[in-house]
C-alpha cells in the first residue's frame, strides 16, 4: 500500500512560500500551533490536491480563495499549487518511525526553487494540481498533465476517493453523524471499494444510451434504405424492359428510314429536273422586261430635266415679280426719310445759339469765386505757421513730462518687485528645508521596491521564455486551420448555393412536368370517350366498348381521322366541318345501315355515317382561278382514311369577308371560307363561336404536350442526377467543415489560455520593470534633487540680505522724482490750452475755403457740358447733311432699275409656257410604255412563281433527307444514306408506313415506361449492399446492448455483495471500537430498509456505558465525537488507508477520552499514516515527530519541525516519553 512521502505547498492560502513537509513510514505526526496561524491549511492543501471541488469544504467562497491574497508587506500570488509524493514502502525499504522537516534560516519550511515538485523516484508517484488566479486549472501525475478523472480512479477504494473517509476534521465529524442516511452509506460504499463499479455502471448506462441512439438513427436509415431498395428493384426491372423494346424499335427503325431516304431521294431528283426547266423560261421574260425598263428609264429622265427646266423658269418669274416689289417700297421709304432729316437739321440750328449765351453767363460768375479762394489762401498760410508754433512747444512739454512718469512707474515697480523676492527667498528656504527630509525618506522607500522588483524580473524571464514556445506552436497550428476552414466554407456555400438553384429548377420542373401531364390525361380522356360528339355517338360507342352492341364494327368518327396542316385555318376547319367531324366512319353500306337499324331501336338520337370509300374513283379536284383565294380547304387538311366529303371538294379559303361574299354571288355552288370561321355560300352566310375547343384544337394541343411532357422529363431527370450529386458534395464538405470548427476551437481555447496567462504574466513582467525602473529612476532623481536642494538654499540665503539694501535705496530716489514730475505737469497744461485755441480758428478758415471752391468747381463742370453739347449737334448737322445727299442720288438709281426689271419679267414668262407644253408631250409617251411594262412583269410574276413553288417543294424534300439523316445518326448512329445502302429490305410506300408506325408503336410503348433509369441495376446492387450492412449493425447493436445490460446486472449484483460483505465487517469493527473509545457500553448501525440492499440508508445507534441504546442525535458533543471516531476507526480497521488527517477531531474531549482515542491511534499507525492538527498535549505526547505552524510575519504561515529520539535511559517503565526528552533543533 502507498505511503505519504512529501506534501510540497506554494501559494496556498497562508503559504506564501514554498515549504514541504517530509514523511517516512507509518507513524504519528503531529501539527500544532496557536489559533489562525494556518495549520488546517495543511489538511485543505491535501484535501485539495486529491481533487476537492467544493470551495465551501476548503472555507472559502470561491475557489480562487485558496490563492495568496496579499498581505500589507507581499504582494497576492497568480498561483497556487500543491503536490503530494506517494512512495510504495517496499521499493524504499524505509524504517517507521523516522521524520524530517527541511526549513531555511528563518524558519520558513523551503523545498526547491524552480517552482515545481521535487523529482519522483522510480518508485514515487507525485499528484500535483495548480490553480492560477485566471481560473484555469491542471493537474499533474508525474509531472505529466493529467485529468481530475484519473486522479480519482488512482485513489479510488483507499479512502482519498470523492468520498474520503481519510480526511477528518471537526466539522466533519458532525456531519458523519447528522448526514441522512442515505449519505452515511456513501462512506461505507467508499470503504468497500464500490466507487470504480459505481463508475463503470455510470460508463456502461451512459454506453448502453448511446447504443440506443444509434440503434434509433439505424432504424430510421434502414427504413429509408428498405424504401429506396424497393424503388430501385422496380427501376431495374423497368430498364431491362427499357432495352428489349428499344432493341426491336431499332430493327423497325432501320427499315423504316432506308425505305423513307430511297423515296425522298427520287423526288428530290424530279424536282430538281423541273426547277431547270422553269429557271430559264424565267430568264427569257427577264431579259425582255429589261430591255423594256431601260427605255422607261431613259424617257423618264427627260420628262425629270423638261419638268426641273419648267420648275426653274416659274421661280425666276417669281423671283423677278418680288424683286420689283421690292424696289419700289424702297424708293417710298427714303423719300419719307429726306424729310425726317430736314426738319431735324432745323431745330439742332436752334439749340446751338442757346448754349452759347448761357455759357457766357457761367463764365462771369466763376471769375467772381476765384478772387475769393485767393484771399482765404493767404490767412490760412498765416495760421498755419502759428499753429506749428505752439504744437513745437506742447509736445516738448508732454515728452519731458512721460519720462518723468516713466521713471517713478520703474521706481515704483521696483520697490515692489524687491518686497517679494525677500518674501520668496525665505519662503524658498523653509521648503527646501522640508523638501530635503521628503527626499530622503523616498530614497529609503525606493531602495526597497528596487530590490523586490529585480527578484520579481528574474522568476519572470524563465516563465516567459517557456510561455513564448507554447504559444509560438499553438498560433501556428491555429493558422494552418483558419486557412483549412475558410476554404471549407468557401467551397461549402458555394455548393449550397448551386444545391438552392438545383433544386428550385427541379422543383418547378417538376410542377411544370405535373400540370402537363394532368392536361395530357385529361385530353387523352376527352378524345377517347369522344366527349366532343353528341349524345347518341357517344352511346353508340359506349355501347360497343361495353359489349353491348355485337355485329357492328365502326373505324371511329371522322375527327379521329383529320389532322390540319396549316395551323392558321385550324378554327375556320372546325367551325366548317363540325357536323361532318361527329360522322361514325363505317367500312362498307352494310356497316353503314347496320348503324341506321341500331340508332333506330333507340328512343331518341340521330346519327349520320360516313362510308369508306377507298375503292371508289378519286374525284378530280375542282380548281377556281382568282387572287383573292389562298387555296381549297382540303389543302390544309390531312385525311387518314378515304373518306369523300363533298363540301370538302367544294370548300375554298379565301382572305377576307368582302371577297368571300363577292366569290359566293359568282359562284353559288362553291363554299368560300374565311380564316375567323364565317363561311359563303351562294346567298347564304354562317358562323360564331363554338362554346369549347373542338377535336382537331385538342388533339393538336395533345400532340405539343406529348413533345413537351418527354423534353421535360429529360431535363428533370438531368436535374435529379446533378442535385444529387450536388447534395452529397456539400454534406462532404459540411462533415469536413465541423470537424475542422471543432479543432479550431479546441486549438482556440489553448490559445487563449496560453496567450492569457502570456499577457498576465507581461503585464506582471511590465510592472515588475516599470517598478524597477521608476525605482531606479527616483533614486537618481532624488540624489540630484537633494544636491541641488543644498545649494538652492545656501543662494536663497545670500539673495535675502542683498534685496533688503538695495529696496531701501530705492525708495529714497522714489520722493524726490515725485517733486520734478509735479512742476512739469502745471507747464504741459498751459501750452495745451493756447494749442486748442490757435486749431480751432484755422479750422474754421479752412472750412469757407472748401465752400468756395466747391462753388467754382460745379460752375466749370456746366461750362464744360454746354461746350460739349454745343460740338455734338455741329457734328450731327454735317452728318444729317451727307445722308441726305445720299439717299437722293439712290432714288435715281432705284427708278432706273425698276424698268429694266419689268421687261426681264416678260421674256421669262414666255420660256414657261413653251416648257410646259414639251412636258404634256414626254407624260403621254411615258404612260404607253408603263402599259407594255406592266404586261411583261406579270408574266415574270407567274413564271417565278412557278419556280419558287418547284423550289419550296424541293427545299422541303431536302429538309425531309437532312431531318431523317439526323433521325438516323441520333438514333441508329449511322448517316440515311450509308443505312439505305446496306439495307436489304425493299419496301414500297405501304411498307414503309407500315413498319414506321410498327416503330412508332413500339416507341409509344418505352414512352409508356415513363422515365428509366439506365444505373437503376448498379445503384440496386449498391443499395441492397448498404441495406445488408445496416441489418449487421443493427444486430451488432442489439448485442451490444444486450451484453451492457448484462454487464450491469452484474456490476450492481457486485456491488451489494461488497457493500453487504463491507457493512457486516464494519459493522462489528464499529462494536468493538464503540467499546474500547467508551470503555464499554454499545453501538451499531442498522439498515433503513433491509429488503432493498441497493439504495437502503444506515442509521447509527449508540449506547454509552449506563444509558440505553438511542439514537445519536441524543448524544452530547463528546460522545458524538467518540462515536464518530468509532466508527472511522472502524472503516480503517476494515480498509486502512495510506494515511489519515485528524483535525482537532479532540478538542470536545476530555483527558480519559483522548487518552484512549490516541492509545487506538497508536495501534493502528503500524498500518496507516495519522497526522494529527491538534492542540492536546496527550496527543502531542503520542506524536513521533511535531511540526510548529507559527506566523513570524503577519499573513504568513511558517514550518518549524522537531524530531524525537527514542529514550533508553532512566525512564520509568511503561511511562510515556516527554516531548522534551529528545529534541534536535532545526
């Protein structure tokens, strides 16, 4: 069994420094010390480095609690840890009884200095848990980092488990006896060793769950399999089906486009032959209508200069007529300016000789104002010389008197300046003073946070190189997966995204594909019960389908035989033909009146039959000749069966109403049909609207929903492979993606923890430097400051006494300043009056002279503008007089060239009338020849028309060669023309529509089918295999479950056979130390329910010496303690475990009582360890070894450890030895 070897403690509560406690063997240790000084810290440090959770159990609120707080002279720890060496006693070969403590020169119990738990032996086991102020936590064995859960498992069964009986202290020896029941078992169960079985039950359970759960998801997948495995036996038996059809359509197929290609080829042939021959009739008339153009072009142009000619002489007749116009308003409106220009030459005449007389009048009065302005000139020239005079003298006055003020201000000033400075200097001194014995106590305070911080850097330095690697490795590994997860995600949205669009085409193809097809139905149901016919068809043929009618077998009714070719006339074909298309078509006249005797035996009805006359001669077609017909109606119609339809001969489209019913008048046997339905027929019209589309507008609507529903159901089985495939890629790459999160956030949270306590750890580093620098810094500081300090004194001194003379000397010079400055000032004054005086009248003086020149001023400027108007109407005169002469020599000119335009008019409306008549002449030739061009072109129109229809003809059968060629090379992978070469079988126009429609039929057949899947077989076979392997696992989880649920059974049948077995022998231990602890009396514990061994709580009775058997909760405190202890003892007796704590599990009892309780100790310490907190001199007295718990600095736990030696001489025999027998000093 191990043994405790070593308890090492850092930073746990009290311990500031690192101290360890050394144990050798079995025996008695004793940890004693005044109250608070920290010795049950020993008993929490164990409780928690084996893994105590509870910060209540180790006093604390928070489990942050049990690190060094601080105290007023130590800074709080950022970690606490704890470690306990275990050795096994047989590899160490070590001798009971033997104990040492190592402690350093203060007393203070020291281990190593690095910070971590001393190195194991081989046979050592050291459990380690660390706690860091951050909240994280690890724990250690052997140094390696290891789980709360292994370290559980290691002590499970010896009494250190969750629920440890080994670890005693004085509260919980009241909670062993107040626990429920149910809880006392709990330590009974811990003895027995059943915690690893209660363990692996929680494990099993917890498997068997997760075996559920997955056994769940298999039945859900399998159901899912089961139903695509069906899915795909049918589809597999589909495809097999698939290839024997399409097998034998093939073979049909080749036949039918050999036969096909040989008779479209020798059409083609024919046609061509035709074409030739139509192209050079057409060729002739072009030529002719050539020839005839260009002499239409060339009279045409001459007609074109003749009318240009023409149209040129009319605008110059115009031209001349508005020129004329023109020349004689000229010649009116210049003789109206003449006169305009007389009378303004008057009047600026008149205007002239004023200005003159009233220049003169200005002139006089200016003459009268510049004698004035001379005379004022003069005066002011006198006072202005004056003035500067008396200025001279003021301002001579007024300097000398500033200096003077200048002088007693800096005086003043002065005196002033010099009473504070003295008041500054002393005041300088007293601080100084004062500032010198702040100075050194700072140094003194400084020194010592310089030494504390120089240690704190050098522990630092070493946790930091170590931290700086970790973290270095873990952002390494945490880059690498960002790069990983940002291009899983990257490619997974971009799935996801392809698998929305995927998916939203399927979805509306599909919804699509289903509205078509419930049309195609719905048509398919329509035209086989015929519901466009009337009631008595629709009987006849109900009958027929129902056996009902026997003898009498009808082809269909005529609409089942008519298709229309030109989809324009599909309502006009309708509207004509609806009667005719409910005809019951009949092979044969017997048929046909066998059909009249049966519609006779009917009550009511009426219908008509029409017979096949295949036999009977072809009707030549009858032909109108007429541009306003588009073509006869059985042109746009397609006749499967010989059916003859005299309307049908007789019916002609035609383009609009008024043609039709020009048509009909002319010929009123005839039908003429227009495109909206109406039709024509001599005098008669008819038409409308028919309430519903008729049998040919459905069966054409089923035949484009037949083409559509097949194209869709490719794309949407297209759609399906690629969603699929699309669908099974993202669940990939979400798969990948999760687990890539899931390793980036576990690489994160070591990251953070790392780079959290790196950052803890800087800023302790920064401020562990800052604090020695700034240290360091005012250390510096303050020796300068205090020499500076001294010297700034001694200065201040000396500069005191010198301002007090030189103040003195001041203020003398100050009073007789004063008398100067006053006689000044009284001369000053005066001068400034006589100034004022002689300023005044020379700004009056200036004034008037302003005002008169003023006055001269505005006088000459009226002159000056009289003299210029006076020169501005002379100039206009001059110019009034030249324009004048000017416009009379025009008018001469202008008279002259109104004759000459007056006979130029005359000659030019000559010329007019001589081209108009050559024009009249051109016109009328032109117009024969446009005659004769006429007659050319029409022929040239039939003959091209002729040739376009030999040419669409051709094209078309060129279109059917390279339509059947592509057919052929789609579906048979060979060109038509390599297959009709090859091909055998001759086949005349019966044979090949014979085997095309045994193709089509065939085809119609796959089409049936519905969609194949061709990968149906191998996607069967892959899915039978999956389903195969999911009922493997779906035993193998059945058989799982079953073996955990055994295996449960087992562990609980174990289970109460040990806690049965472990009850019963603790259970007499108990008896036998109740009686040894009280010297007699009873006790015992009992089961709450017997019948149930699994979960029955235990009571505890006991009976002390004299009193009857009741239950605890009656005891007094001692005996509560003594059975409590009892019962403990009683567990070690059964299991001992390697060591045991008792904290001051005595101190309710009384001497006699602890006498035996240490007596029982002593008995059992051969087996187990027993450190006892304890402040009993009986126990101290049992003790092989003692450790003094004292606090030499206030917050700080210290060890103090004393070892006895055995005593062989002089003792009484029996008598215990004295803690002072033997003492080895530390």
């Amino acid at each position: 069994m191990l043994k405790l070897k070593r308890v090492d403690i850092h930073g746990f509560k009290s311990f500031y420094d690192r101290t360890d406690m050394k144990f050798h063997g079995s025996g008695i240790t004793a940890v004693v010390g005044p109250n608070g000084c920290g010795k049950s810290n020993i008993s929490d440090a164990i409780s928690w480095v084996l893994g105590e959770q509870s910060a209540k159990s180790l006093r604390g609120t928070r489990m942050e609690d049990v690190i060094f707080a601080g105290t007023r002279e130590r800074k709080p720890l950022g970690m606490a840890q704890v470690t306990l060496t275990m050795v096994d006693p047989l590899g160490q070969h070590l001798v009971a009884g033997g104990h040492e403590a190592h402690a350093n020169g203060n007393g203070n119990g020291n281990g190593s200095t690095n910070g971590h738990a001393p190195h194991p032996h081989p046979e050592d086991i050291t459990i380690t848990r660390r706690l860091y102020r951050s909240g994280e936590s690890e724990y250690l064995i052997n140094g390696k980092t290891a789980r709360l859960r292994d370290i559980q498992d290691l002590f499970s069964g010896t009494g250190l488990g969750p629920e440890s009986y080994a670890i005693i202290e004085q509260g919980r020896i009241g909670q062993i006896l107040s626990n429920k029941p149910a809880d006392r078992r709990a330590i009974i169960e811990e003895a027995a060793g059943i915690g690893k079985y209660k363990t692996r039950k929680r494990l099993a359970e917890a498997k068997l769950e997760s075996a559920k759960q997955n056994l769940a998801r298999v039945f859900d997948i399998l159901e899912e399999v089961g139903r695509q495995v069906n899915s795909l036996k049918r589809q597999a038996s589909k495809a097999r089906r698939y290839e024997e059809l399409r097998t034998e359509m093939v073979t049909f197929l080749r036949q039918a486009v050999a036969g096909r290609f040989r008779m479209l080829e020798g059409d083609a042939a024919r046609m061509a032959l035709d074409l030739s021959q139509a192209q050079g009739l057409f060729t002739q008339i072009s030529e002719q209508l050539q020839e005839k153009e260009g002499e239409h072009t060339r009279l045409q142009e001459t007609c074109y200069r003749t009318e240009a000619e023409l149209t040129a002489a009319r605008a110059r007749v115009a031209e001349l007529n508005l020129e004329s116009e023109r020349t004689r308003g000229r010649l009116e409106l210049q003789a109206k300016q003449i006169g305009a220009i007389s009378e303004r030459l008057t009047a600026n005449e008149t205007e002239t000789q004023d200005l003159e007389t009233r220049r003169q009048q200005q002139q006089g009065e200016l003459d009268v104002h510049a004698a004035t302005i001379a005379q004022l000139d003069a005066n002011s020239i006198s006072l202005r010389e004056r003035l500067q005079e008396k200025t001279a003298e003021r301002d001579a006055l007024q300097n000398q008197l500033r200096e003077r003020e200048r002088g007693l201000e800096t005086a003043r000033t002065r005196v002033l300046q010099l009473l504070g400075e003295v008041s500054t200097l002393r005041n300088q001194v007293v601080q100084i003073d004062e500032y010198l014995a702040a100075i050194e106590r700072d140094s003194a305070r400084a020194r010592k946070e310089e030494e504390i911080a120089s240690g704190d850097l050098a522990r630092l330095d070493q946790v930091k190189a170590e931290l700086s690697t970790k973290l270095s490795a873990q952002q390494l590994e945490l880059e690498s997966l960002a790069d990983r997860r940002q291009r899983v995600e990257g490619d997974l949205k971009t799935r996801q995204a392809a698998v929305a669009v995927s998916r939203q085409a399927l979805e509306e193809m599909r919804s699509a594909l289903s509205r078509q097809k419930a049309r195609r139905e719905s048509l398919e149901e329509i035209l086989s019960h015929r519901a466009y016919t009337t009631e008595s068809v629709k009987r006849l043929f109900t009958a027929i389908e129902h056996g009902q009618i026997s003898g009498f077998k009808p082809t269909g009714v005529l609409a089942d035989f008519v298709e229309v070719t030109d989809p324009a006339w599909e309502k006009a074909c309708e509207t004509f033909l609806h009667e005719e298309l409910e005809y019951v078509v009949v092979s044969d006249w017997m048929e046909a009146e066998r059909g009249v005797e049966l519609m006779r035996a009917e009550s009511e009805g009426r219908v008509t039959f029409l017979v096949n006359n295949a036999a009977a001669p072809a009707h030549p077609p009858v032909t109108l000749i007429s541009s306003e017909i588009a073509g006869r109606l059985s042109d746009a119609l397609r006749l499967n069966q010989a059916c003859d339809l005299p309307r049908l001969r007789k019916c002609f489209l035609v383009k609009d109403h008024s043609a039709a019913q020009r048509l009909a008048a002319q010929h009123p046997d005839y039908y003429f049909l227009v495109a909206d339905g109406v039709s024509y027929h001599g005098r008669a019209v008819s038409g409308g609207r028919k309430s519903s589309g008729g049998p040919l507008a459905l069966k054409r609507e089923l035949r484009e929903l037949a083409s559509q529903v097949e194209a869709r159901e490719r794309e949407a089985d297209t759609l399906t492979g690629t969603l699929e495939e699309l669908e099974k890629n993202s669940a990939q790459l979400a798969e990948e993606l999760e687990h890539v999160r899931a390793q980036q956030q576990q690489q994160e949270k070591g990251a953070l923890a790392l780079d959290h306590e790196q950052r803890q750890l800087a800023e302790e580093y920064a401020r562990s430097g800052q604090r020695l620098s700034v240290a360091r810094l005012e250390l510096e500081r303050l020796t300068r400051e205090d020499q500076r300090s001294r010297q700034q004194r001694e200065q201040s001194q000396a500069a005191v006494a010198q301002r007090e003379q030189e103040r003195f000397d001041q203020e003398k010079a100050l009073e007789l300043a004063r008398g100067e400055y006053e006689g000044l000032q009284a001369r000053a004054h005066s001068a400034g009056e006589e100034h004022a005086h002689v300023r005044a009248e020379l700004a009056a003086l200036d004034e008037r002279l302003r005002a008169e020149k003023t006055a001269a001023g505005r006088i000459e400027a009226h002159i000056l503008q009289m003299v210029a108007r006076r020169e501005e109407l002379e100039r206009e005169l001059e110019r009034m007089g030249v324009e004048r002469a000017r416009l009379l020599a025009d008018n001469i000119e202008l008279d002259q060239r109104a004759g000459l335009l007056a006979n130029e008019t005359a000659s030019a409306a000559a010329w007019v009338e001589n081209l108009a008549a050559a024009e009249t002449a051109g016109r009328a030739s032109l117009a024969a020849l446009d005659e004769a061009l006429k007659a050319l072109r029409t022929d040239a129109q039939a003959s091209q028309e002729r040739r376009s229809a030999i040419e669409v003809e051709l094209v078309r059968k060129q279109s059917d060669l390279r339509y059947l060629d592509e057919t052929s090379r789609k579906e048979l992978n060979m060109p038509a023309a390599e297959l009709a070469a090859v091909e055998e079988t001759a086949l005349d126009e019966a044979g090949v529509v014979e085997v095309e429609a045994r193709s089509q039929e065939i085809r119609a057949r796959i089409e049936a089918l519905g969609p194949v899947n061709p990968q149906a077989l191998e996607e069967f076979q892959e899915a039978q295999q999956r389903y195969d392997f999911l009922n493997t696992q779906r035993q193998d989880l059945l058989d799982s479950i079953r073996d955990t649920e055994k295996a449960v059974q087992e562990l609980d049948i174990e289970s109460r056979r040990r806690f049965k077995e472990a009850f019963d022998l603790i259970n007499e231990n108990f008896r036998g130390m109740f009686r040894t602890l009280f010297g007699g009396g009873q006790g015992e514990m009992r089961l709450t329910d017997e019948t149930n061994l699994a979960d029955s709580g235990i009571d505890i009775m006991a009976s002390p010496p004299g009193k009857k058997l009741q239950n605890i909760a009656l005891l007094s405190g001692g005996e509560k303690s003594l059975t409590a202890m009892a019962l403990l003892m009683a567990i070690f007796r059964y299991t001992p475990s390697p060591f045991c704590i008792l904290d001051e599990v005595d101190a309710p009892l009384d001497e006699p009582n602890i006498q035996r309780l240490t007596r029982l100790i002593k008995e059992m310490s051969s087996e187990t360890q027993f450190i006892v907190i304890t402040h009993a001199k009986r126990t101290m007295e049992a003790a092989q070894a003692l450790y003094g718990v004292t606090m030499q600095e206030p917050g700080l736990s210290s060890l103090v450890s004393v070892r006895f030696d055995p005593v062989t001489h002089d003792a009484p025999k029996g008598a215990e030895p004295s803690p002072t027998a033997a003492m080895a000093s530390v």
